[in-house]
C-alpha cells in the first residue's frame, strides 16, 4: 500500500510539471501571436484641416492597448478594439506625422503606425467616368456614390477604395475612401516636378465584401482640350488625339495611341506594349505589382453590365450565342448615344462621337500613310493613328503590322445599328470606310467631341 501511494504521488507529480511546462508554452507562444494592425490604412492617409477619417484596426492576443503617439495638434481615439478616429488640427499644429497605436501582454509590446498628412483637396463637382487630371502633387475628391456621368446612386455602400491598375509604378499615390468621395494623389515627372506625372489609371470604390461597386479613369496628362481641339467640316469641335493618348504621334507614332473600349463600356481596356505589339503594356497595383487584364467567354453570367462593373479589367470575348457582343442577351443600344449616356467613356464636357463627324474622310486623306492618316479639317490636319483593335472574338490585340497583319485604324462611333453591332470609323493603308459597321464585342480606340 505504502508503494502504491508513492508511486501515485510521484505520477501526480510528473502530470503537473508536464501541465505547468503545456501551459508556459501555450502562454508563450500566445505572446509571440501579439499583433496589432491597420489593414486597410493607405500607406499615408491625407486630411484636410479639421477633417476626420476612420480606420480598421486589428489586434491579436492583447491584454492592453493605447494610442502612443499623436502628432502635435492632432486627436486620435480609439472608439473600440477595431475602430481608430483621426481627425487633423482645424489650423495650426503639425502638418504630418505618425499615429502609433500600441498593444500590451505582459512584458511583450508591439505597435502599428500610420502616416498621416495635411494636404487639401481639389474637389471635382462634375460627375464623369473619366478625369482628366493635370496638376502634380495635388489630392483631388470625385464624387464615390454616383454613377459615372449620372446623378443615380451606385449599387451598394462603399467601405474602402484602390487603385485597379496603373501605367508605371508610382504613378498615383495614396487612394482612399473620403466620406462620399473618393481621393487620389498625383505625383510629378522625375525630370520636372512642376509637370504631371503622365499616365493612365483606374480606381474604384468597394464594398464590404471587396466588390468593386463602381470604377475610374483618370487621365494623367499636360492636355487641355478646350486649348488644343479641331473643327471638322460638319463643325464637331473634337479632341486633337485619342482618349487617353499620351501626345499627337509628332514625335513618336505610339504617343497617339489611345485605350481601348468595347462598345458601350464605361472601362478603358489597356493599350499594346508598342507601335506594332500585340502584347498588353504593363499595368501595376498600389505595391507596384503586375496587373493582369484577361478574356472571358461571353455567357449568361460574364455577359451583364453588372459583371463588367465588377471586374474593369475583364475583356468579354463574343461569341456565336452573344452575336459577338460582350452583352449575352440584352444587346443594349442606348449604353452609348446622341447624347452623353451614364456609360460615356469621355471627360466632362466630351462625349463619343456622332459616325457623321466622319462623313468625307474618305476623300480627305492628306500626304502618306505611315502608322495612320492624317485627314484634312476645317482649320487644319489630324492625325488618326492605325492603333489596330482587340478582336471581338479573342480579345486579344491585332492589326498592328505584326505577323503580316497591316496597321488598321477602327474608332467607335456612339452609333448602334439595327445589326446589333455599331457604327466605326475604319481605315488602313488601301482604304478608308466613315462608316463601318462592327461587332460590339470589338476594342477600338475613341476620339471625344465636345458636347
């Protein structure tokens, strides 16, 4: 009896070392999961003065948290666990600097921190599905829960806001929801830091769920067309290039190249590498990561204007079944027309054209053809460059003189016809057509007419 109560104690014992050493490593590695975050917080958040932004916050295995740090003149409070309210000085006080939120457990502290910056915004009144935007270093607010170039509200609530992709890395800085705006910040040439840095890119509002509700174009360039237009002979006043064109191709013909659309969408499709590629340029994410645009058949799901808002980089390849549109079965006439339409591609005060801006260019043609034609107008020349399409059945990029394809030119006209295709103007080195018609599911360029 005596050795069976022994041996019993020294089994309890054991047990409990074993348990005490299961807890110390339990509680260890508790502390090591110590975590504090802000995962959606821009990598700086701006402010006007007096102005207050909320952020997620995330905390792991905390006993205790506090706000550490706060810029001279700033307030910032935690409302709960998850919740961090900024709100920047109304005058005076610090233009910048760090929020830092730290969290405690037992000896161990770790700490998240987020940038913030006084820098006001250039508010943009007019609503519109593409900006063009001019001015470096500034931070602009458009409009977040409207759609396009309408007055009607957007589907759903926006919860955060990013960059969908842009031309070069850097090209745009933070983007963020702004109450019921969304903000952007340009950034300069590295040559010059007095002129824009030139590009194009997308950004979009999102729900909860990561949705994008509704999406962008900004047009980064040193262009004004209220300056540098042209008059056709029917008196249109057009742009002197394409919608989202970098320059006029005096210099260098890929310059002139513009974005590509599918007929009726809102959302510009990206443009080639170069002159006579049939590869994408590259696009980027706000971490400078590769941005892919793919294809995907048409069918009763891919084929809705709801599916294309959703996905801005998708390209619908048509089909027999769509009848080569992007749309499967609603073939919509009126997404673009005669008047600016809440799906209209152009900047405020611009809309895509009318086919009779064309009527004649057969017969107007000036000098050689090289890479496009320059067609004679009322007060001067223009050029079209031969920038090819997105073909309407693979979405993939042609007729740029690559494979013995020839350099051809197709530009939308917001004209549908009875076919349930669309009206184009239609060049190559041979021929020259005002008024072709075309398969909605084709990504052509778009030359804007002022309203």
């Amino acid at each position: 009896m005596t050795i069976f109560k022994h041996s019993f104690i020294t089994v309890c014992a054991m047990l409990a070392a074993v348990a005490l050493v299961f807890s110390s490593c339990n509680n260890e590695n508790e502390d090591d999961q110590l975590r504090v975050t802000l995962p959606d917080a821009p990598v700086t958040a701006y402010f006007d003065y007096g102005q207050t932004h909320s952020f997620t916050v995330k905390m792991e295995k905390e006993r205790s948290y506090e706000i550490e740090q706060v810029p001279n003149g700033w307030t910032a409070q935690l409302e709960s666990k998850t919740k961090l309210v900024v709100t920047a000085p109304k005058s005076g006080g610090e233009m910048s600097g760090v929020v830092k939120i730290s969290v405690h457990r037992k000896e161990r502290t770790v700490s998240a921190q987020l940038k913030v910056e006084i820098l006001p915004a250039t508010t943009l009144t007019a609503n519109a599905n593409s900006y063009i935007i001019s001015k470096p270093n500034t931070r602009y607010k458009i409009k977040a829960t409207v759609k396009g170039n309408s007055s009607q509200k957007i589907d759903g609530t926006p919860a955060s806001a990013a960059l969908v992709w842009q031309t070069s890395k850097g090209l745009l800085g933070t983007v963020m929801l702004d109450g019921d705006h969304i903000s952007f910040v340009t950034t300069a040439d590295a040559d010059d830091n007095t002129k824009i840095n030139k590009g194009n890119a997308v950004i979009a509002v999102k729900d909860a769920d990561d949705n994008t509700l509704w999406s962008w174009h900004l047009w980064l360039t040193d262009y004004d067309p209220a300056i540098d237009n042209v008059t056709y002979p029917d008196g249109s006043v057009m742009m002197d290039r394409n919608l989202g064109a970098m320059g006029i191709g005096s210099d260098d013909i890929y310059e002139a190249y513009g974005l590509f659309y599918q007929w009726g969408r809102k959302d510009p499709l990206i443009m080639s590498q170069n002159a006579t590629s049939t590869s994408n340029a590259s696009t980027y994410n706000s971490v400078n990561s590769n941005v892919s645009f793919v294809t995907m058949e048409c069918d009763e799901e891919t084929g809705t204007i709801e599916y294309t808002t959703k996905y801005p980089t998708q390209i619908i390849r048509g089909n027999e079944k769509s009848g080569y549109d992007w749309l499967y079965k609603n073939h919509d006439a009126s997404l673009w027309g005669n008047s600016k339409t809440m799906y209209d591609p152009c900047p405020t005060g611009w809309k895509v054209p009318a086919k009779s801006v064309w009527n004649g260019f057969a017969n107007l043609t000036e000098g050689e053809f090289n890479c496009g034609w320059y067609f004679h107008v009322s007060d001067g020349s223009t050029l079209y460059p031969a920038a090819g399409r997105r073909s309407f059945s693979k979405g993939t990029l042609t007729n740029v003189n690559h494979d013995g394809t020839l350099w051809t030119g197709y530009y939308w006209s917001a004209d549908a016809t009875t076919d349930g295709k669309a009206s184009s103007l239609y060049f190559n080195l041979d021929n020259v057509e005002p008024s072709q018609s075309n398969y909605r599911a084709g990504g052509f360029q778009v030359r804007c007419v002022k309203e």
